[in-house]
C-alpha cells in the first residue's frame, strides 16, 4: 500500500473511533436551561388559603394539575449521530482484528488510554525485540535498561505518527532518560532503540492494512 493510502485510513480511524459523547447537553443542563411545564398559570409552590376557624393561612392539598410542555424542540436528538453511523463500519473492523491490532489502533488513534491496551501492545512488541537478541551476548544491566525502554518507544512512534518526525525525542535527551551518556547510548542503544521504533512501524503498517481489508470483508458479505 501507498503512503497516502496508510494516511487516509489513519484519518477515517481517527474520525470513526472520536469520542462524540460531548456534542450534546447533557439532561441536567438541558432542564436548567428549558423548563418542563408552563407555570404561569399553576404555580409550583402550594397554594394556601385564609383559615376562618384557626385564624391561619393553610396549604390546600389538591391533586396534580396536567401541564403542557413549554419551548419544545422543532425535532428530535437522534440516538445516533449520521457520523457515528457512517463510520460505524471502521469501529466494527477494528475490533475484528488481533488483539495488539486492535489495541494498537485504539490507543494510538483513538485516545484509548486503557491499562489493557498498553499491556498487549508492550508485551507483544517486547516479545518481538526479545526475538532478536537471541544469540546476542548482552549484559543484564543493558537488557533491563531496553526493557523500560519499549513503551517509551511506542509513545515516541505514536507521536511521530500523528504529529510528524519533528516532535520525536531527540538522542542527548533519551540518553539522559535511560542514564547512560550520550557516547554510550550511540554505541549501544540507539541501534536498538531504532529498531524498536520499526517494530511499532511495523505494527502500524500491518494493523491499518488488515482494518482496511477486514472492512471491505464486513462490507461485501453484509451487502451480500
């Protein structure tokens, strides 16, 4: 697939998994701004009268009086907003895919912050990273370092994604972030960090052209 192609998908996902929830008032501010019931004629609080024998103003204890709704709406909220509807068939997409797929779709594109999300996108990407070193003589000490490495490397491959290369963290910076000099991070971890940077490019390739197939998929078998 073409670049634009990958931009154009990641534009639909961005669109089709917002979080829409704020477009409308919510039902306490709707009340406070429009009243239910006219109340000019029958007002809310009681109405009381002048007592001859105690002397006293007493409440009258009637039953309810029907009242007709003020200020209606010229038309109804729907239940599902047209955009909702018309993207529903990326959202549907998305969450047919594999789990670091989908995971990786949702909080990169769609804000998904879940503990859960980033579990299964660390773990499957660690897993990859582990896979090549197999065979590597590496001490402990740069093993563990990679490890708290791997999730600031999505984050930074994230950030590049939606916002371009310029934002991503430069090396002096990720030197300091890991503890090691800028002499020993070039000779040691920037290759690898690197490399961790393509597996999350990777993931993102993969994940975008299986949501666009799977799409396609729903829909001819819906239509069908």
């Amino acid at each position: 697939m073409r670049a634009q192609y990958f931009e154009f998908i990641r534009q639909q996902l961005l669109v089709a998994t917002a979080d829409l929830s704020g477009a409308t008032k919510c039902q306490l501010v709707a009340f406070a701004e429009n009243g239910q019931f006219c109340t000019d004629r029958y007002k809310r609080k009681q109405l009381k009268v002048w007592d001859e024998e105690s002397q006293k103003m007493i409440a009258v204890w009637n039953e309810q009086v029907p009242g007709k709704q003020s200020r209606a709406k010229g038309s109804h909220i729907p239940l599902v907003q047209p955009i909702e509807f018309a993207t529903a068939s990326w959202r549907r997409a998305v969450l047919a895919q594999e789990p670091q797929k989908s995971a990786w779709l949702l909080w990169c594109y769609s804000d998904d912050t879940r503990y859960t999300h980033q579990v299964e996108i660390v773990r499957w990407a660690w897993a990859e990273f582990e896979a090549g070193l197999k065979g590597k003589r590496i001490a402990a000490k740069t093993v563990e370092r990679l490890r708290s490495l791997i999730w600031l490397a999505a984050q930074d491959t994230r950030l590049e994604l939606r916002k371009g290369a310029d934002d991503c963290l430069e090396h002096q910076r990720l030197a300091r972030l890991a503890g090691v000099s800028k002499s020993t991070w070039s000779e040691i971890y920037a290759d690898r960090w690197e490399a961790m940077r393509a597996i999350y490019k990777r993931l993102d390739r993969d994940a975008l052209a299986c949501v666009a197939k799977t799409r396609s998929m729903q829909k001819e078998a819906n239509y069908q």
